[in-house]
C-alpha cells in the first residue's frame, strides 16, 4: 500500500458503499483491483469464498487472479472467483439449468453454429441471402444484449427487413431450445431473465457474491449492467472500475452511459479518479487531454505523470499509402538502431485490418519480423472443428449443427437429397436429425440403401457413445479417431504428407486439451464432465482468438480496438485522414466521439514515442483520390508537433533528423 498513490490507496479502503472508480490509461487501475481483493479478506473480514471479481477477457481474469494470488496466503486465493462475465454466466446456467428448462450436457453455441443455423432456417439461398444471415446474426446478438424478446422485435419493426429478422430472431431461439444449446448471448441473457422471473434464484446468488468488482465497466452492455444490479442487491458491495474515454464497443452493444446510470441507481455512490499514469511520458499524455477535451464529458478527469515530457510528436505525411508503408518500415529499422531497441518495442496501429497488407510486404522487403494480431484461431481449423462436432454429438446427440458438419466427414456416401429429406421428417415429427434417423416412420420417405448408411452412422455414434462410459479418455478418442480412418481422410484432402500430419497434430493437442480440462474427482458421468470441458474450451475461444507466440522479438501489427490494455515504448499510428480515422460510417452517423475516443486509445498506448502518418493520395476501387487530413490532428496540441514530408516541416526538424541518422550508424558501427 506505501507504494500506491493516495487516490488507489482511498479506493483500495472504500468498502462501506458502492463504488465507481474512474481509472484513466495507465494508470494502474489492475493494481488497485487486486489490492482491493487482498483488502477486503485481510482488512475487511469478508471470506474469500464469496468475493467475486469480472472482467471481460480470459488474459485480464488471469492476469488478475495471478496478482491477487501473490498478495494472499496460502491456498485463500483459489477460494476467489475471478473469471469473465460469460464464464460467470455460464456457471450460473450449469447451476441453475433446472429452473431454465435446459436438459444438463447443453451445447454452446460459437458464432459459426450460429450463423449456420440462422442460414438454415432462412426461406432462400444465394449471396443476398448469406448477406441477410450475417445482418440477422449482428442483430439478433444485439437485442440480446439490449434483453428485447423476439415478440418485442416484432413490434418495433419498421421495415419489411426488420420483420424479416424478427421472426428468424423466434424462430432461431426455438431451434436452439430444440437443440439443448445456448449462444453466446445467453450467458448473460438467460441468468438476468431467470433473475427477474424468479426472485428467490437471486438471493441464493445475492448470498454467494458478497462484494463484488467489475473491470472495464465502460464496455457492459444493458443486460450485463442489469445482471451486475441484480447481484450486488440491496447491500451494494461493490467496485466497478472503468474509462468513459475508452469506450471503443458501441459497434458490439457497449453502453458507456451505464458509468452515468450508476450515480441514478445508487445515489450513495463514491467517485475516485485515478489520473496519475504510469506509462506515458508528458507530451503523449498532453496530446490525449487535448483531443478528448473535445468530448462531452460528465466526469471531468486530466491525465499526468511524472516521468518527463519526452519527444515530439511527429507527423509523417506520405504521397501515398505505398510511400506510407515504406516510411514506417524504414523509420522502424532506423529508430531501432538509433535507440537500440528490439523489434517488440515497435507497434504499428491502424483502424481497419485492410491496411496492414502493404505494411506486410514492406516490412518482409526490409525483414523486419512481425506478427498480427487476429489470426486464424486455432478451434477455427477444419479439422478441429470436425472433431470438436463429433464430441459435441456424443454429449449432445440433438446438435443438428454438428450433427450436419460431420456426417459425411470421412465421406460416407450420404447425399444432400437423403439428408434434405431427413431434415424435412425430423421438422415435422419436432425431432433432431439423430433421432430421426431410427424412427420407423423414416422407411416411408428413403430408400433402403440410404436409410442403411443414416442408421449405420448413428449407431456407430452410439457405440462411441456407450464406450465413452466403459473406458479410460485416450483409449476411446484413438478408437474412434482409428475408426473414423481421419487419418487417411486428412492426406486426401491436404497439399501434402506433411500437412496433414500437422492437422493431425492438431487433433491431438486438441484431444489433449480436454483431457487436462476434465475434472480429476468427478462425482458426474463421463459425457456429462465432456460437456463441461467442451463449453469451457469453446468459451475461451471465443474470448481470445489468439495463441501466445513463441517468438516475442516482433514489431506487433493491430487494430486500435485489439490494441485496448496493450502498452508499447514506439507507436505508429496510420491513416490519419478523413473517412479513415474518423472513419466514413462513423462520419455518416455522427458518431465522431467513438473514434476520438478510439484515437485516444491508439495515443496512450504509446510509452515513449508517438508517431502519425498519413498518405496524401490513396487507391480506392482502382482510382486514385486525394485524401483530405484528418480532423483530429487540429485537435493535437501545435507545439508538440514535427511534421514532416510538407510545409509545416522546419529547418531545425532536418537538422535533427540528420543527427539522429548519424547517431544510427554510429549505434550500427559499434554493434559490429
């Protein structure tokens, strides 16, 4: 505690009404999260068992519970429960499914099961139709979020679309019912309603969670900030800390008025500031004040520090986007050696992930290694999600979804004739796909040939699924992997021997995945502790797309929005220019506040040096525009600035630029 300053000592000690920490960038605002934990056991007397704290990524929760392990003794930590709020949701659901009318062993749907089935129960096909899927999809997520009921959608329809969309929104929730499954939405959705509907589920929670703290507030949507009012109850233990400034995910139903509705909810609400930032130096941080002073704010804050003022900012403009991404990949190899520092210091921010594809080639022209943020997922590869079906299938034999991924993978010579006739039996017997597949009623709709490769599978399934009692995990995936003949399957639709044995590969971390995820003392069935371990694993991919690099040593490549709770000593920001950033739709909806708020993001991630560039003309549907300078760059404070590559530009600015050339060859020279 000596080490923190008065204003997160004061929030640490608040315990004795609801509190909102306004916790600028960098300003350590984890640090007073977990101090505040070890506080409340310590100092408080509140068990540990009925501390909860939420956050929003599984990186943040672990990072947190990491911390707060280190400030507790003994085993008291693990008693806390620190997770994201759709892993909270979700626990809530696997407690109380009984009063959900869900069947235990449920299946979570990820966004592509989603969109699959939202496609499926749409009356054509073609690429208008798979545009319509993608708008519904967005939609239905977002009045999830806001809590409006498909009938509610129905009403406040305007337009033809909007009628269209409500009634798949129904349907599809009817369809995830039949299937045992929720989405991603639900775990929030599905807790608050049960919350509101029955008053006594509420307080067993109300009970469980004795104080409770909140990370990244700013980005709750309205049935998290619901579900947050709900738990906290009439006792109003406690903290949520946020940023109204980096509230960057209206696009993703973020509602950063919910820091505002606080003061309304909970009148006895204390307010502390953290403005002290530990990252930046002041000139960075003088040119965040001055860009989002142009906000409307209702809780004033100033961010400052007490490292030194630091360098310029400076302002590269470029002929065009080429030039643009050349200057930022030979201002990287000269600023390294010139300050000799590693390629990881380095991040390159940018509002679309578009921009990064001439970045890309410079960077490799001048083998400046890097990585982008946002690749392929790993629970995204074909030949995971195919396995990942079948162990949905023997936990859940109702996932139509899955069910239709895998029935002919390996192929099994089953037609989109037999399976439409099948998907059109199970629609009016209300049945799934599996059980259909043995109705006797199903005779008088199929050949005998076409029945016998439907029932073979299914049964097939069932011995799997009968084994997956009797035997021990590694025995019974390799049966059914050797059986399946993947293996085989995998070389026939790969490039080479070589990769499909790293598909296989794949296969087998997967596999080893789950099983370390499986509970060492269960008092539940096998399948039902598989079912648990697949809605983990695909929850913690949904919540972070990524995986960890091996090599670190790279200048990192990323959207600001990705970039959110990152730090880096060097950052280039690209693309400051009109309908870029701001960008074109945020600019048609006059929603110009977002993207400052997200240019203020981008500028306080950087530690050291801030640089921005922009091009003067740029290629778009293969005709060359002039481009006009973003309005943001008024709003940085002139004094500040060094710009380069037009008229602003000075003597002293060349001068220094060739000095600082001059030091990298020297810096070079002694290197070698």
């Amino acid at each position: 505690m000596s080490k923190l300053n008065k204003q997160q000592q004061l929030a640490i000690i608040t315990n004795d009404k609801p509190l909102l920490v306004l916790a600028g960038a960098g300003s350590g605002k984890t640090t007073v999260i977990t101090h505040k934990i070890a506080h409340l056991v310590n100092k408080a007397g509140i068990e540990a068992r009925h501390i909860y704290a939420v956050t929003f990524t599984n990186k943040a929760a672990r990072e947190m519970k990491e911390r707060v392990a280190k400030q507790l003794k003994g085993d008291t930590a693990k008693a806390i429960s620190v997770s994201t709020f759709h892993n909270l949701g979700l626990t809530i659901i696997r407690k109380e499914y009984k009063h959900l009318d869900i069947k235990p062993g449920f299946s979570l749907f990820d966004a592509h099961d989603a969109l699959t089935l939202i496609k499926e129960l749409l009356p054509t096909e073609g690429d208008q139709t798979r545009e319509l899927a993608s708008q519904a999809q967005h939609q239905i997520s977002n009045w999830k979020n806001a809590m409006v009921e498909p009938e509610q959608a129905l009403e406040q329809a305007k337009t033809g679309n909007d009628m269209t969309i409500a009634k798949i929104y129904g349907l599809y929730n009817r369809m995830l019912r039949a299937y045992n499954a929720v989405d991603f939405d639900d775990l929030i959705l599905l807790p608050t309603r049960l919350f509101i509907e029955q008053p006594e589920v509420l307080d067993r929670w109300q009970n469980k969670i004795r104080y409770l703290l909140v990370d990244e507030y700013q980005d709750t949507n309205e049935s998290q900030y619901l579900l947050v009012k709900q738990l906290v109850g009439v006792r109003q233990a406690f903290t949520v800390v946020g940023d109204d400034d980096q509230s960057i995910y209206a696009w993703r139903g973020a509602v950063p008025e919910n820091l505002v509705r606080l003061q309304t909810d909970f009148p006895r609400l204390e307010v502390i500031k953290l403005e002290q930032n530990y990252r930046s130096c002041g000139c960075i941080l003088k040119a965040a004040n001055k860009v989002i002073a142009n906000n409307e704010h209702v809780f004033e804050k100033k961010l400052w520090c007490d490292i030194g003022f630091g360098d310029s900012i400076r302002i590269l403009q470029c002929a065009d986007e080429e030039a643009e991404a050349e200057r930022i990949a030979t201002e990287i190899v000269s600023q390294r050696l010139q300050k000799r520092s590693k390629f990881e210091d380095f991040a390159v921010l940018y509002r679309g992930n578009y921009q990064s594809r001439i970045l890309e080639l410079k960077l490799q022209q001048f083998q400046v290694p890097y990585h982008i943020s946002g690749g392929t997922s790993f629970f995204d590869k074909a030949e995971v999600k195919d396995m990942l079906a079948y162990l949905r299938l023997i936990v859940n034999p109702e996932d139509d979804t899955a069910f239709l991924r895998v029935i002919n993978v390996p192929r099994r010579q089953i037609g989109s004739s037999t399976l439409e006739v099948l998907g059109q039996y199970a629609t009016e017997r209300e049945t799934s796909l599996y059980n259909a597949c043995d109705e006797l009623g199903l005779e008088q709709h199929l050949k005998p040939q076409h029945l016998d490769k439907l029932r073979r599978f299914r049964h097939w399934l069932d011995s799997v699924t009968q084994r997956w009692h009797q035997l021990e995990f590694d025995d019974v995936v390799k049966e059914m992997i050797d059986e399946l003949d993947y293996d085989s399957w995998l070389e026939q639709n790969s490039s080479s021997r070589g990769v499909a044995d790293r598909r296989m590969a794949n296969i087998w971390y997967l596999m080893d995945s789950i099983k370390n995820s499986l509970p060492e003392d269960s008092l539940q069935d096998p399948v039902t502790d598989l079912a648990d371990s697949l809605s983990r694993l695909m929850l913690r991919d949904m919540l972070e797309r990524q995986q960890d690099e091996a090599d670190t040593n790279q200048v990192q490549l990323m959207t600001m929005h990705a970039a959110k709770g990152l730090e880096f000593p060097h950052v280039f920001i690209m693309g400051l220019e009109e309908e870029l950033l701001p960008h074109r739709n945020s600019i048609e909806t006059d929603n110009i506040e977002e993207e400052r708020r997200l240019f203020y993001v981008g500028i306080t991630r950087a530690q050291k040096t801030l640089s921005l560039t922009m091009a003067k003309k740029r290629k778009q549907f293969g005709e060359v525009f002039d481009t006009t300078a973003s309005r943001f760059l008024d709003e940085l404070p002139e004094e500040d600035l060094e710009w380069e590559g037009n008229d602003n530009a000075n003597p002293e600015a060349k001068r220094k630029r060739g000095n600082n050339a001059i030091a990298g060859l020297r810096n070079l020279m002694d290197m070698i």
